[in-house]
C-alpha cells in the first residue's frame, strides 16, 4: 500500500507533463491531417472565361426619388469575373442628368466596369447630347470615346470630330464635360465655324 502510495505521489508531479504532450501530438496529429485548413483561399485563380451571358437585355439606373437616370441596352454581352468588366455587343447608353440634359451613346463594342463608374465604346462611337435651353446639339464621333457618368464627362485619347450646330471641330483628344457643355481639345486641332442662317 505504501508503494501504489509513492507511485501515485510520483506520477502526480508527472501528470502535467503528461497531458500537455498529449494535446501537443494530438494538435500536431490534426495539422497534418487538415492542412487545406490554413492555406489562405487569396491564391486561387480567378476565372479567365465569361461566368455569365446576356442577350437583347437592357439595364436602368434610378436616383433615390425614383427617375431614371441611365439605361444601358446591347444586343449581347459576357461578363469577365477577371477583368471586372462586361464586354456589350451594339451598346446603347440613355443617361439624364438632374437638370434634365440628355445623352445618347453607341458603338459596336463597349466594356463597363463591374462599378458602373467607366464605359468604353469601341468602334464607330458617338455620344449625342440634345440641344438644351439656349445650347445646341453637340455630336461626337471617334473610335474610341470614354464614359465617365459620375463625373459627367466623356473623354477620349483618340482622335475626335465633334459637331456643334454647323460648326465642326476635330482633335487628337477631348475631355467633354457633358453638364456644362465645355470641351478640352488637344493635339492637331482644327474647326470650321459656319455663320448661322
């Protein structure tokens, strides 16, 4: 009885050391078992191919009173979860703003950022904005036009025409501020201004 008594006094000072190894080699144990636990998900690879499609599909855009401010419409389009982009076949962009000023846009091609922040319209362009109060019709034209809807601007790196009325200007870039009307032409510009009848 005097030995169990020593054997058990012993292995009580033991006991501690005993149980932590155990849950150490039972965590070790499930570490290596489970390793696809721990690795991060951030390195998976983003799908390179459309995750959805679209066809004669159209999408508005309304403020917080209801009115419509944008309508995207195109005949087809794929979305690519990489680029963040939707890539639109014959695009078409209604836009209002709040004081009432209209403009309509199209081309072959257009890609929108998955925000709604950028639209590019890629291949015979044109962004139209109606004649408004005292101001007239302003058409541009180019191959390349860049939508910028928040900030009311159409800009373009690429060669321009724009008609204002009769008269006619071209460039090599513009920076169009579709509420105020104004334009910034730069590169080789050139304009023909016809006297009004």
């Amino acid at each position: 009885m005097n030995f169990a008594r020593q054997l058990l006094d012993k292995l009580s000072v033991y006991l501690p050391m005993i149980v932590m190894a155990l849950l150490a080699s039972g965590s070790w144990w499930l570490v290596r078992s489970a390793p696809e636990l721990l690795t991060p998900s951030a390195n998976k690879a983003v799908r390179e191919e459309p995750d959805y499609r679209l066809e004669n599909f159209t999408v508005k855009s309304f403020d917080v009173s209801g009115r419509m401010t944008r309508e995207v419409s195109g005949d087809k389009a794929q979305h690519y979860p990489a680029s963040e982009t939707l890539d639109i076949e014959q695009i078409r962009i209604y836009a209002e703003n709040e004081t009432g000023k209209i403009l309509n846009a199209r081309s072959r091609q257009g890609l929108a950022t998955d925000d709604g922040k950028q639209v590019t319209l890629i291949g015979d362009a044109s962004a139209i904005r109606q004649a408004f109060d005292t101001s007239p019709q302003l058409d541009l034209r180019g191959q390349r036009l860049v939508a910028l809807p928040d900030d009311d601007r159409v800009v373009s790196s690429d060669p321009v025409q724009i008609t204002r009325d009769r008269d006619v200007f071209t460039a090599q870039t513009m920076d169009f501020n579709t509420n105020t009307g104004e334009y910034l032409l730069k590169g080789r510009v050139q304009g023909t201004l016809n006297r009004k009848p």
